[in-house]
C-alpha cells in the first residue's frame, strides 16, 4: 500500500510540496498525494498590490488552474480534493473536509499531515484568498470596480502591503486621484523593528512624491457605510469621508480547524526544528500558518526545499535531515509602481533601480505559470 500524504493548502507553499513530493519521492517508494484546497485556481497575489487596479493584469495573469500542472503524474498516486478541512482527528489520522460541490463532508485518512492553509488579510480583502475560487473572483472584480471608480481612496496600514498599495495607485493616478495612508505610528514600515532607517525614508520619501497623503498616529477605529461613501472615525475622534476604504493591517491565520493544543498563543502552529507539529509524530506545517518565520513570500522556497527532503527521507529511510535553520536576514522588496522602489537583505538597502527591474515591471507574473505547473520555485528549480 502506496503511504498516503494528505496536504492542506495549495498555495504558496503547499502546491509546490505536493509537485516536489511527485517527482522525486514517488519514483523512489510507492506514494498517494492528495492535495486538499477549496480552489481551483492558485492566486498570484505576488502582484495583487497592483492587480488590484482595472487594467493591470488580466485574470489569466493572476488566477492560474491547479489541475493541469499534475497531469503529468500517474493517477493513482495524486488526488486533488476540492473542498476545506474542517477539523482533524489525530487519534484516528483523519480529516474531515467540506467538498465544495454539495456541501457534503468527506474522511480523509491520512499517513503524514501537511498543513499549508497560510493566512488571509485582516477584513477579507481579497489580496489573498477568501474561500472557492469562485467567491475570491467575485470578491476581487467588486474591488476592483470600486476602485476604478473611486476619486479617492483610504488605505489603513503602514506594513508592506499597504505601502505598496499606496504606492501601486498613486503612481498609476498620480494627483487625479486622492490618495491617503493611514499609519498608527509616525513613519511607513517603522512597525517592522528590523527595517533600516534608510529604507523606511526611503520608502516615506518615495510615497510622498508620488503624491500620497500620510496620515500620521491615526487608527481607523470605526466605519459606516451609506449611499454617499464611507465615513471613517479615527482613534482621536477625527472623521473623514471616502469612495474607497482599504483595511491592510495585519493577517490571519487560517487555522480554525486546527486543534486548539496545536495552536500559539497568535494562533500560529507550533512546530519543531523539523516542521513537526509539536505534540506530533505524523503532521508539519510551513507557510503561513507555522511558528517558525515571519508570513513572508520570500522565505517560503526553503521551506519547501528542506521539508520535502525531510519527508523523502522519512519516507525511503534515508539519513534524517538536520535541523531547519530559519532565515535570519531581513528581505524586504517594496515596488511603488514601475519607478519607484526599494528593499532591503540582511543590513543592506536594495537599489530602487535594482528593486524596480526584478519585481517593479512585472511583479515576477512572468513566472507564474512555472510555478504553479510544478516547474519551478520562486527562485530555483523544483
């Protein structure tokens, strides 16, 4: 009986995990992967920052089908399963999934356990996905028509995420448009202990000659939404009206059904040295949803690289790997549209020039197709 790999998640990490498992474990030892995910479509939101505004992208750019990149493999030793986990059992290995095509829940039995679930923008902005495909569509074509339409537009959070956003539409609407960022603290990026002084004035500097408005030591603390747009009360009682409200503080995990003992005190899973599970023996997590890096896009090849070799290992008795090493260098690459940008390795500030031609013209969609067909990492071969 071939050892069944149940894998929760095919994002950003866990689609590459199942296409590296399938070519290089498999010819090694009888396997089943089974990839369980409520999408059929993998969502490049590498370039939503951007995406987000009509015209940027087209959806074929962004939303890439699953399925065909696992035609290659024989099929009895890959499944994929659309639907969402809703629970796990360990004491039986199971885990119990909501199909999505008539809400029916299916067992799935498992031998080894991948969670790879990742996370999702605080507020449901469909920068990341929201559910199906179907609904996270849905959800991204209303936002960007309220964008497309707006004459001026909100953004909470100073993290990367909402600098680029600002970024991204000032530099396509330039000063037609109002543009605001709103920052709890003084400065863009300052949150982040680990940003150069040198990157977060640069990235102010960028932001503001582009036209952004800074909103400084504000927190938007309620919103009401009426025919004439949406008002927002700030932390100082201050009020402001807008087409467009952008909530891009923070993430979170998409962990509830995870068991509770497996879970932080954030709400991560806490894992070992080796992306174990703590308090397991058969089930890891990486991405989003682990303890053991910060939720960063940048550091997810090495992830996959050593848990595949682990579970390979594992799996044929081979040597068992050494401990993971997390990433301790800071990577930070902040593209403001085509021509502005900056970043940041270890204790170095990036070029904007550097920044802007890898990831500023085409926010790497160039390489998604490759990555979703099991072709290749972000920045190695698979």
């Amino acid at each position: 009986m071939p050892e069944t790999i149940v894998i929760l998640g095919a994002g950003w990490t866990g689609l590459p995990l199942a296409h590296k498992l399938l070519k290089y474990t498999l010819p090694k030892k009888p396997i089943l992967v089974i990839l369980v995910t409520p999408n059929t479509h993998f969502f490049w939101n590498v370039a939503a920052t951007r995406g987000l505004i009509p015209g940027e992208f087209s959806e074929d750019q962004l939303f890439l089908p699953i399925a065909p990149g696992f035609a290659k493999y024989p099929p009895s030793s890959f499944e994929l399963v659309l639907g969402a986990a809703e629970s796990i059992d360990a004491t039986t290995n199971t885990v119990s999934v909501l199909i999505n095509t008539d809400g029916a829940r299916r067992t799935v039995s498992y031998d080894q356990l991948v969670i790879a679930t990742g996370s999702r923008v605080s507020g449901d902005m469909p920068l990341k996905g929201i559910g199906t495909h179907e609904e996270t569509l849905a959800a991204w074509r209303a936002l960007q028509s309220k964008i497309g339409q707006a004459r001026d537009i909100v953004i909470a959070g100073s993290g990367p995420t909402g600098v680029e956003v600002a970024g991204e539409l000032a530099a396509k609407y330039g000063r037609t448009r109002s543009i605001t960022l709103v920052m709890s603290g003084t400065k863009p990026l300052e949150k982040h202990a680990s940003v150069l002084p040198s990157v977060i004035s640069t990235a102010e500097g960028d932001l503001l000659k582009l036209g952004v408005k800074l909103l400084r030591g504000k927190r938007v603390d309620s919103v009401s939404t009426a025919d004439t747009g949406t008002k927002l009360t700030f932390s100082d009682g201050s009020e402001m009206q807008t087409d467009c409200y952008l909530p891009l503080f923070g993430l979170k995990t998409n962990t509830s059904f995870v068991p509770p003992a497996w879970l932080d005190s954030e709400g991560n899973v806490s894992v070992d040295d080796h992306f174990r599970v703590v308090g397991t023996g058969n089930v890891w997590a990486l991405g989003d949803v682990g303890s053991m890096e910060p939720k960063q896009i940048t550091i997810t090849d090495n992830q996959i690289i050593y848990l595949a070799e682990h579970l390979n290992a594992l799996l044929t008795g081979a040597p068992p790997s050494k401990a993971y090493e997390p990433e301790k260098k800071t990577l930070i690459f902040l593209s403001l549209g085509k021509s502005y940008a900056t970043g940041q390795v270890g204790n170095w500030r990036l070029f904007g020039f550097l920044v802007s031609w890898v990831k500023g013209r085409r926010l790497f969609t160039d390489a998604a197709r490759g990555y979703v067909g099991g072709e290749k990492l972000r920045h190695s071969s698979l």
